[in-house]
C-alpha cells in the first residue's frame, strides 16, 4: 500500500511539472508573440508614408489572392558616406508586377537616365519638363517619381517601397548576408567578385555589388540585372523562417532606412496571399538610345518599345490594351527623333 501511495505521489508530481512546463513555455511564447507583434506595429508606423499619387486605376486597388497588384521598389543615392542629408536621387528603379493566379512576379528596370516628363514639375509655368527619371524623385520625392513613371508608361503604380544606400547595406546585414552568383568579374570600392561564383555578401559588399556601372560591359544595363539578384536575394532571406529569430536588428533596420505606403495588414495580407508569387521572377528592362542634349546624356525610348512593354506589364495585371495614342509622347518623341551618335558613354552625374 505504501509503495502505490509513493508511485500515485511521483506521477502526480510530475505530471505536476510537466503542467508548469507548459504554462511556462506557454507564457514564454505569448510574451515573445505580443512584444514582437508590438515591435512590428511600432516599426510599420514609423515607416509607413502615405502617397497622392496620380489614379491610374477605375477601381481601387485591394490586396488579394486574387487581384494582381504592382509596386515600386525606389533605391535612393542618399544615407550613406558623403550624402547623409542631400535629397538623392533614384540610382535603382524597379516596377513590380504581382500576379496570383499565375503566381509569378515581374521586375521591370527603369534606367535613371531615361529621358521623362517630370510630372507636376513647372520651373517655368505652362511648360512641360523633361529630364533624367532619376531626377524626378530630387525635384519630389517618391511622388514625384512615382508618378513619372506612371506616365511614362501608362501603369498604375499601386504600392512603392523607399530604400537609402545606408538601408540597403544594414538590411542584408541583418538578415545574416545574401547569396548571390556575380554575373562578371569586377572590383568596386575595394570589393571583389568573380564571374560565375556564389557566396554569401555583406551589406557593404551588396551595395557596392548593386551599384557599380563604369566597368561593366552592359554599364547601367549590366547594373539593373545586378540590382534585380540583390532584391531577389533579399526577398528570399526575408520570406525564409530564419529571420524571424533576428528580426528586431530587421525592424531596427527598417525604422531609419525605409519608407513605404504599405501597411502592417497590407503586409501580412501580402505574405499570406502572394508569398508564393514572390518566390517565381520573371525580368523585362525598359530599352532605349542614347540621347545627348546640351552635352548631357539620357536614354531616349522609343514610344513603340515603351508601349509594348506598358501592354505586357497590362497584361500581367490584368488590364487592358493600350494603344500609342495612350501614352504621354515627348518634345523629342514629336520631333521624330532618330538618333546616330555612337559617341562614348557619357554622365553628368558624379558616382554618388
């Protein structure tokens, strides 16, 4: 009898234990939950930036399995070294496609050169201005060339995400690193890379990896299909469950690099409905000529290729067809522009 009692006291007391176990972990896991879920309703504030950009929808927009969306990815030159406070320019330019029910992304290039109206902006009242893309966003912000993109193509722009130099390195930092395969062989700022090997890049060897142009055989060509395999990578290491662990060096991160109007329900609902679109790329690029106006470099497009390229972005999201007499045309355009230089490549802007 003496032995049963001492055996129903054992199992009753560990039975005990395992019961405080559990709340205890129960607890553990709650605690870490809500402080997380807090941490990233505080960070989505702080980041969050509300656009007026021009409508170039009939509907609004609403994130679902079943709608496709698109987004701006705008890589600003600013936040880092010498250009700290100055109000940058657009060095990467990247129009997003998301499709669910073909599951597929598309990252399209626009090249900061391309030769653009800047919408809105009038330094001389009543008159249209013409300038590189990448000025667009120094004469007004992400509005500014959000919008010019918009009509340069004739594609709503629903979504946009804003990232300085400074964010771009501390992002890939706290995810651990990226893994990349470089496309050539180059030295940028005292980083190397070997064409066709794969390794695992800092932060500070993703920018430079990004951004170098002058060498690369495709020059800003070259560095869009660069950009592209750095914000692929990031996507990736960032849709992985490896990051959750690290995620607070990530908010951080984001809180002083990042804009975006995205919410916090607009993010979640996009993990959950386009996280599988997002693992599938596809890559077009904006082509063009070379255009030199008073000695100045800009990438001339031609308004078929902008139109053929609006029609499969249109595609893809599932809007209709458009024709030329859709699109915003030029003074360059009207001129019937034919370009024949084959003058060497040449770039007002310094590298920073």
């Amino acid at each position: 009898m003496e032995d049963n009692r001492t055996a129903k006291f054992s199992k009753k007391r560990r039975n005990r234990k395992v019961l405080y176990l559990f709340i205890g972990i129960f607890l553990i896991g709650y605690t870490f939950f809500w402080k997380a879920l807090n941490d990233v309703n505080r960070t989505s504030n702080n980041i969050f930036n509300s656009l007026n950009t021009n409508n170039k929808r009939e509907s609004q927009v609403v994130i679902e399995a079943t709608q496709p969306i698109s987004f701006a990815f705008l890589g600003v030159d600013n936040g880092s070294f010498d250009r700290v406070d100055v109000p940058g320019r657009t060095d990467a330019i990247l129009i997003g496609t998301v499709n669910p029910n073909t599951r597929t992304t598309t990252l399209t290039s626009i090249p900061r050169d391309t030769y653009a109206l800047m919408v809105d902006y009038e330094p001389y009242e009543g008159m249209p201005y013409y300038d590189k893309m990448t000025h667009a966003y120094a004469f007004g912000d992400a509005e500014m060339a959000i919008n010019s993109v918009q009509e340069h193509l004739n594609i709503p722009v629903d979504y946009y995400v804003e990232v300085n130099m400074q964010g771009l390195m501390d992002i890939v930092d706290a995810l651990g690193g990226i893994e990349v395969t470089s496309p050539l062989t180059f030295d940028y700022q005292g980083n190397y890379f070997t064409e066709g090997e794969t390794r695992i890049i800092t932060g500070k060897e993703a920018l430079a990896f990004s951004r170098m142009r002058k060498t690369d055989p495709e020059g800003d060509f070259g560095r869009q299909k660069r950009e592209k395999l750095v914000i692929k990578a990031i996507l990736d290491k960032a849709l992985s469950l490896g990051t959750i662990t690290n995620y607070e060096s990530i908010l951080e991160t984001l809180e002083d690099n990042v804009k975006t109007n995205l919410t916090i329900n607009d993010m979640t609902d996009m993990y959950f409905s386009y996280g599988k679109s997002l693992k599938n790329f596809e890559t077009k690029n904006l082509v063009g000529e070379e255009l030199w106006l008073d000695d100045i470099y800009y990438l001339y497009t031609y308004p078929e290729d902008r139109l053929a390229l609006s029609n499969e972005l249109r595609a893809e999201l599932e809007l209709p067809e458009i024709t030329i007499d859709d699109l915003e045309l030029s003074d360059v355009d009207y001129y019937n522009y034919e370009p024949d230089y084959n003058e060497e490549y040449y770039d007002d802007d310094s590298e920073y």
